[in-house]
C-alpha cells in the first residue's frame, strides 16, 4: 500500500448496474476519471471520506479504513438498504454483507472503490505541490524506487505514515 498520504473509502448506491464498471486497479487514470464522473453523475447517492495518517498511526491501516468506510456510509444522503464491503472486515457492529474481491464482482464496491482512488489521486495531485521533493505526483505515495530515493534522501513528512517499515527505516536514518 501507499507510504504516504491518507486512506480514502466511498460508499454509492446506484440506481441501476453500470455495465463495464471494473476494478480501479485495473483502470487507467483516464477510465477512473470517466468513470468517476459518470458515477456521481447517474448514482442515486454517493458519498467519499477519508482517514488522515495520524489514525493510520494510531489505530493501525485497517481500523482506519474500517473508520473512513464508516464515515463514507454516514456521508451518505439517504440510508442504503444493504450495505456490502470489500473484503472480509467490517466496521465494528455494523450488519453487513462482506465479499472478498468485491471490486471485480459487484458493481457498487467497484464504484465505490473508483470514488475512492480518483479523491485519494486528486489529493497526492495537490499534495505535491507543497511536498514536490517527493515526486507524489509521479507515484501517487506508493513504495517506488523514485518515493523510497526521496524518503532516503530527504526523511519523511508528516504525510508519511510512519508505521510502514520503510518510512520508520527513513525516520530512523534522520535521527
């Protein structure tokens, strides 16, 4: 997962399937895009949020993304009638139907799950420009040879999530 940055989860309720929708890894930036705007456009709600890196910190990557999530669902303008997750977690309590690989199965999660990337990018977009010296705009704060050169040469940020070994091998290496 990325080194830098925050985790971003969306939550959509659609109106009707979005034949052609697929995995967001699976997509270039332009079909997210695309897709990304014909979602906000025809879905019946949608809703994007995020946990910022002092929670990855302090409750670990997988309670924040269970955090954001929630605050995703929460965002939402009307109370869906089925909540379906992807993966095998789900927020504390919550009655939910998980499915692992549900970004490549159900076009929702899929939806959601490009909701998610294109807000997370267009963040890294902006954050580049006030940490350039990290090449986030390149990278998008995932672990490339390019990011781990930058966090070696100029120690990490407050943008790094500080528990993923190799920003604590770069934070130890500038003490």
């Amino acid at each position: 997962g990325p080194l830098a940055g925050p985790v971003v989860a969306a939550a959509v309720i659609l109106r009707a399937p979005l034949h052609g929708l697929n995995d967001s890894k699976k997509m270039t930036a332009v079909a997210r895009a695309h897709w990304a705007a014909r979602i906000r456009s025809e879905a019946l709600a949608w809703s994007v949020s995020r946990a910022a890196v002092w929670e990855i910190e302090r409750y670990n990557i997988l309670q924040a993304s269970l955090r954001a999530m929630a605050r995703a669902v929460a965002g939402l303008p009307r109370r869906p009638q089925r909540i379906i997750v992807d993966g095998n977690q789900s927020p504390p309590g919550w009655q939910v139907e998980t499915r692992v690989g549900g970004d490549g199965q159900v076009d929702a999660i899929a939806a959601a799950g490009i909701l998610a990337k294109v807000a997370r990018d267009e963040e890294m977009l902006l954050l580049d420009r006030y940490y350039p010296q990290y090449g986030l705009a390149r990278h998008m704060g995932y672990g490339t040879v390019v990011h781990l050169a930058a966090l070696r040469r100029c120690g990490p940020s407050v943008l790094h999530r500080r528990g993923f070994a190799p920003v604590d091998r770069a934070w130890a290496a500038v003490q």
